[in-house]
C-alpha cells in the first residue's frame, strides 16, 4: 500500500515538471519578459547613442556636398580651423548643443534640413546665395535666444584674462558684459562669410528682442 502511494506520489511529480516545462508559469514569462527587455533596452540604448555619435561628426556635415562646397570651404579660411594654438572647433561643437535635451532637440530639427538636401533647395551655389541670409539669420536667431550657448563651449567672458588681449578686444568685451550682450551680437562672420543684407537682418533681430 505504501509502494502504491510512494509511485503515485513519484508519478504526480513527475507530471508536475513536465507541466511546468510545457506550460510556463505566469512569473517564468514574467522574468522572461523582463530580461528581454532589459537586454533590448540596452542594444536599442546602445544604437541610438551610436547613431547619435557617427551622425555628430564633421565628416558626416560635409557629406553633403551643399556644405562640403560652400560653408566648409570658407571655415577652411577662418581661426577656428586653423590657428597658432593648434585648436579647432568642427562643425558640430559650433551648431550642435552638448546637453542631451538640447542635442537631441537639434537632430529632430535636422529632420528638416535631410528634407531640403533630397529636395535640392541649396544644391547649387547660386541656390546657396539665394538663400543664405535666410539661412545665417536663423543660426543668428537660435545663437541670440541662446545666450549664443554653443560659443560658450569654449569661450566664456568669466575666464576671459582682459590685460593679455588687445585694447580694442578687452574694451568691447568689457561693453558687451555692461549691456548684456551675447557672442553672436558682434561675431557674426568669424567662421562663415557674411550674406548680402545681414546688416539689415541684424537691425530686424534687435528690433524684435527689444
């Protein structure tokens, strides 16, 4: 009798794992589920960041030949690609914000731009020309609202040493501290050729903030 109930019993679990191993439980699908998505969270984290980065870089600004033939080849020319201090501020550390809600702000707006390079808007020189006051006054625009945030990256006026520059130099560097004023007020030009009329645009940007 107690044979009987011994095989039974061996039998009942035997039965029982087999079940379980048909049927898992609510907590096993559960765990799974988990994993599977901590696991996909981080591949998906990890290809987003990596995205971000290969898409962040000047080689990829200037894959676009509307850059590469324009824009990049006036930089070229300028301090900021070329100096005594061996320095160089690419594309992105100008026009890509360092704060990840910023950053991520600007790639969404950049959306609009892979628009306009399939469509040709500035695919020739003389498309480029035709628009690029409108195209400078927005960066001028953003850069202002900003507090010109992408220059102070690297140039900030409370680690400015005023006695080692020039009179001209530290005497409107002291003005623009006075009068609350941002880098792109009076910089304008330093790494990309100014358009025709971006006087004009200047005066309509400071009649709209004030």
């Amino acid at each position: 009798m107690s044979n009987n109930t011994e095989n039974s019993e061996n039998v009942g679990v035997i039965k029982s794992v087999w079940r379980w191993f048909r049927r898992p439980t609510a907590r096993f699908a559960l765990g799974t589920l988990v994993i599977v998505g901590f696991v996909g969270g981080i591949v998906f984290w990890g290809g987003f960041n990596w995205a971000m980065e290969v898409t962040n870089n000047e080689t990829f600004c200037i894959s676009c030949h509307e850059m590469e033939a324009n824009v990049y080849r006036e930089y070229k020319q300028t301090v900021h690609y070329n100096n005594r201090t061996g320095v160089r501020a690419t594309c992105p550390d100008c026009h890509v914000p360092k704060t990840w809600v910023h950053k991520i702000a600007r790639k969404i707006q950049a959306s609009n731009e892979l628009y306009h390079h399939f469509l040709g808007t500035v695919d020739t020189p003389e498309k480029f020309e035709a628009k690029r006051l409108e195209l400078a006054g927005n960066v001028w625009k953003v850069m202002k609202e900003t507090d010109s945030r992408e220059c102070r990256n690297c140039h900030n006026f409370d680690f400015m040493d005023f006695t080692v520059q020039e009179n001209r130099a530290s005497k409107r560097h002291a003005e623009a501290i006075d009068s609350g004023k941002t880098c792109i007020d009076c910089h304008k030009g330093i790494a990309h050729d100014l358009p025709e009329g971006a006087f004009d645009a200047e005066r309509k940007i400071n009649k709209a903030a004030n």
